[in-house]
C-alpha cells in the first residue's frame, strides 16, 4: 500500500465571495447503437442550452465567460465552447474555452468557474460537458500513414507504381480513436483492466458487481417512471423530426441471472467486468449556472446550492478507480467534516467494481492509513445514499459530461428529499479524481 500515497491539494481554498448553483439542465443520455448518433457534441450542448438561457431573466450575453468540457473534440468543432457560446445567441464579444480532465472534465468547468467567481474575476459563468462518443473519429494505423507519407514523396510515376504494389490491405482498417483512448499509455491497461485490478486488490466477486448493476438499473427506472428527473432533461430534437426525452439505455427487467450471462469483456474467461456492470457508451450535454452574490442579486435569481469546495487528487493510474477516496477524504479534512454529515453521494459509476472498491477502501484500515494519512478507516456509506436515481451504468458514461451531470443531479436529489450536504465524485482516467461539496440552500 505505500505505493498508493497521493498528492493532494492540502493547502486549504482561499475564502472570499460565496458562489452560487443557480440553475442546470442536461440532455437525455443517448446510448451508442454501432454509428454515428443524431447530435455531435456542440449540438447537445446547444441542444441542452437553449431551454436553460430561455428560462433565465436576463439575455444570453449576460455571462462573463463559458466554459465546457470536452474529451473526444471533432476537427470540425474545436474550442466547443466558442461554437457553442455563438450557437447560443451570444454576443461575438463573449469569452469562452474547452477544458480536457478525461472523465472529469464536466466537473472541472464548474471548478474553474467557481474559482473565478469565488476570486472576483467573474459574476456569471456558464459551465458545462458535452460529449458524443458514437461520433469518435476512425483513425488509421500508422503503417498506413507512413505509406501514404512515402507514397506522396515518390518522384516520379515508376516510384509511385512501385509504391503502391507495396500497399496492404489491412493498412486501410481504421481503429476507433476512443478504444485508444481508454487505454492508459503509461501503465498499458484500458479503464476496464484497471477495474479489473481493483477487483483483484479488494475481492470483489462477480455476484456483487452484478447486485451493484442491477441496483442502478432499478433506482434509474424508478427516477424515470416517479418523474424525479422531468426537471433535470429537457428534449433534444433531431434534425430528423426525432425528439429524445429520456435516457434510453435504463434496463429495467435486467436480472442477476441475466447479467451472469455475459462474459468478461477483459480478463477472459474469470474476470469479473462485464458489458452489464459497466457504464454505458452515450452521448450526451449537461450545463450549470455559476453565479456569484452579486449577480445573483442584479437578476433576481433564487440560488439552488452554494458551491462549499472541490479537491482533486491522483495516484497510481493501475488503480485509478479508486482514486475518488482520496478526494472524498480531501474535502472531508479541508472542511472539518465527517462522513456522517454528509446525506448524499453521487460516485460516478465507471464501473461496477470500481465504485465497490471505493466503497471498501473506505472501510479499509491499511488504505486509509497509507493513502489517506488517516489513523482510522473513513468508515462506511449507506447505500441508500449513494446514487440514489441510478448512475453511469443505467443512464450512460459521455467522458466530458459526467462530472457535470452528478453535481447537477446532486443538487436536484438533496433539494427533492429536503437534505443538506452531499457530495459528488469521479474516478479520472490516468489516476486521477475530483470531489466537490455542494450545499442546498
């Protein structure tokens, strides 16, 4: 375990301005079905955009700045915030930028947001995630662009025969850049391997993964049919004439025995991560509105939650998952909180056996003491207030939204059940997490 020490930003935030979650809206989260969905990611952004602008007493250029998170950017789309911001009725004068964390990145506009207001830079800021994964760009191998290279560089039309009868078929399979990019080039394990060593280093059975997916699957099911996430989406309209209106990937008559069914995606035949107890390839957009007191009162608005804090930390990319421990207990030390003054967590649900493993490493005396610098275990959390309305299992994993989407829901889900204090995390591809304390108001 010495192995597992993180850095951490132990220096405690600079208190000045408090900061404000006014208002969020998000898209339905859309599965990938094997092409390209109806929306790239701009589009879901403005998609989720116009409803949440239109609903706010003052205009669209009101904000001081935008910012959204991306992972999988198209070429035809760089800087999605700009392009979003534009979309979006702005003036031409408005600043905005992209930011990049991997799985973190929806989280981190928030983040940068609410430092600049907190620091008296901004009074109102527009942060968000978007991502369409089903428009993950092809890409070919590097053998064929090096014979391409070649090809391009023969003088004369001998040289260019000559080259072509050296071309290969197989030069010309493209690979899905996002299958590359859930790969960690420093360790050489995909996301799901990393899981896989968490299930390993904390024995987390197959059953248990599976227990785990199937809980999410119902608690989604049951948010969907109660209507407790009719105030959180609003539509997308295709250009098609389709209209989305919910998050399309819930399986509400999954089973443990039907889940047993499936086999081990990375570790053959005896792994314990599945297609089922994974988070679900999607698309989708999420935005909050970060304002500070000022702002809050020139427009009149009714703030939702306070914004108390957000930490980061990193360790070992093997066992990245299990990375939101640290950053959980970061915001616990910093705040002078216990565990059991928080009434929600929202844990982004990458995996199955990832959330159980933060779980148990909690529990965990060795992990707490050499990760954490904690003399005792962080102790347990109450199921019932993890993830109540289901997470990226049941409802989808676009890389750049998570983070924002889980503070969003959490706010939603403490107002609903008249509570406080919670908490909203993600484990980050590369080893690396984010937490942030959020309480209503």
């Amino acid at each position: 375990m010495s192995q597992t020490r993180s850095k951490s930003n132990r220096a405690a935030p600079t208190v000045n301005r408090p900061v404000y979650l006014v208002d969020g809206a998000r898209t339905p989260f859309l599965k990938v079905r094997g092409k390209p969905g109806p929306f790239s990611p701009v589009d879901l952004a403005v998609q989720c955009g116009r409803p949440l602008l239109l609903r706010q007493p003052f205009p669209a250029d009101a904000f001081d700045q935008v910012i959204l998170g991306c992972v999988n950017v198209l070429a035809s789309e760089m800087n999605p915030a700009r392009i979003a911001a534009l979309r979006l009725g702005m003036s031409e004068r408005m600043r905005a930028f992209t930011v990049q964390i991997n799985c973190g990145s929806g989280m981190q506009s928030i983040d940068t947001a609410y430092r600049m207001i907190r620091e008296g830079s901004r009074e109102l800021v527009l942060a968000g995630g978007t991502e369409a994964l089903s428009h993950a760009p092809l890409q070919f191998k590097q053998d064929a662009a090096e014979w391409l290279a070649e090809m391009r560089g023969a003088g004369s039309l001998l040289d260019r025969f000559k080259q072509l009868t050296d071309m290969k078929a197989g030069y010309f399979m493209p690979v899905v850049s996002l299958k590359q990019g859930l790969r960690d080039p420093i360790v050489g394990l995909s996301m799901g391997e990393t899981a896989e060593v968490l299930a390993q280093l904390f024995a987390i059975s197959r059953e248990e993964a599976d227990q785990y997916a199937v809980i999410s699957h119902q608690r989604l099911a049951r948010a969907q049919s109660e209507g407790y996430l009719d105030d959180e989406i609003t539509p997308a309209f295709s250009t098609e004439g389709d209209v989305f209106c919910e998050d399309d990937g819930v399986r509400a008559d999954t089973s443990v025995e039907a889940l047993a069914r499936l086999e081990p995606v990375f570790e053959k035949p005896y792994g314990q991560v599945t297609a089922g107890n994974s988070s679900q390839v999607t698309d989708g957009a999420s935005w909050v509105i970060v304002a500070s007191e000022e702002a809050v009162e020139k427009h009149k608005l009714t703030p939702r939650a306070v914004i108390r804090d957000c930490a980061w930390s990193a360790l070992d990319p093997k066992i990245m998952g299990v990375t939101p421990v640290l950053a959980m207990s970061e915001l616990l030390r910093r705040n002078r909180l216990k565990r059991e003054q928080i009434d929600l967590w929202e844990l982004n649900e990458a995996f199955a056996a990832q959330v159980l493993a933060c779980l148990k490493a909690m529990e965990d005396a060795d992990f707490c003491e050499a990760a954490l610098d904690r003399k005792q275990p962080l102790g347990a959390i109450d199921r019932a207030t993890l993830n109540v309305d289901g997470g990226a299992i049941s409802l989808g994993h676009p890389v750049g939204t998570s983070g924002n989407r889980i503070v969003l829901h959490l706010v939603n889900a403490l107002r609903r059940h008249g509570l406080k204090r919670g908490i909203a995390t993600e484990c980050i591809g590369g080893g690396q997490a984010g937490a942030m304390l959020i309480e209503t108001l």
